[in-house]
C-alpha cells in the first residue's frame, strides 16, 4: 500500500517537480543563463534604475529590458523579460517598410515588428515569468528568441553573423 502511495505521488509531481520553478529573476541570474547558452551578456542599469542586460548574438546586439522589479538597487528580482533589438534604417521608412513589418507580425507567431517614432525598425518578444517558469522554460524562450533574431533578418534580407 506505502508503495502504491509512493508511486502515485511520483506520477502526480511529474519530472517537473525536480526543477525549480521561478517568478522572478535576478540581473546575474540572468546573465549567467544567457551566457551558459552561449550568448555574451553583462548587467547594467537602465536610466529608470532598473536592471538591463546588454547581449550579443553574433554581430547582432540586443538588449533585455526588465519590468516588475522589486527590491533594492542592485539586489532587484524582476518577473516580466523584454528580449529588443533596434535596427537603424539609415532612412525614412517607406510606406512598403511598414506594410513589410505588418507581414512579419501576420506570419510570425512569436516576436513583434515594429517602426518607432524615429523610424527605426524594433524588434522585441517579451517572457512573463510572474505565474512560475522553470529554468528549461526560460532557456527555450531564449532558443526562441535567437530564433525570432535570425527569421526576422533572413525576411528582411539582413545577415545575422551568427
């Protein structure tokens, strides 16, 4: 009977139960997942105080932005991860630009294009880790974000340097 009860608590709790789950993260924590998966990364600080993180894949830099962050400087746990990169069309962007992102979003399931006010072409993808993740799970929204980096550019006829 004891091994009966064993046995179902092992099929309740599933593999998942050995991996930790989060709902915040710190800026280190961050960066030393990111690099592990072979990303270069570092820790700095947003103009609003808040941790950001300044990364590279290949030739492309982007940035994680970090929102519902709570704790003392330095020490902050953020639950909401915003992977961003710009990329600077040199000029105006033409009507077809516009009409080109606009595809990019109808067909891409993840990842979001944008144009900002200054014409620049944004693209971002944001990871909400506030009702729980596991580390696998944070680690494949990276894979899925380097893969949002290079079908964005493989769209727009960029190269990645990857």
């Amino acid at each position: 009977m004891a091994a009966a009860a064993a046995l179902a608590l092992l099929v309740l709790a599933g593999p998942a139960a050995a991996d930790s789950v989060m709902r915040d993260i710190s800026a280190d924590e961050l960066v030393k997942i990111m690099r592990g998966q072979g990303f270069a990364a570092q820790a700095d600080t947003a103009s609003d105080g808040t941790p950001l993180i300044v990364a590279r894949l290949g030739q492309v830099k982007f940035g994680v932005t970090t929102y519902g962050c709570k704790g003392a400087k330095g020490a902050m746990r953020c639950s909401r991860l915003q992977f961003v990169t710009v990329f600077d069309l040199q000029n105006a962007p033409s009507m077809e630009a516009v009409m080109a992102m606009n595809a990019y979003n109808n067909k891409r399931l993840f990842g979001r294009a944008y144009i900002d006010p200054q014409g620049d072409a944004i693209l971002d993808m944001t990871v909400n880790l506030s009702r729980g993740v596991t580390r696998d799970n944070l680690v494949d929204n990276m894979t899925v974000w380097t893969g949002v980096l290079s079908n964005f550019m493989s769209d727009f006829g960029w190269e990645t340097g990857a």
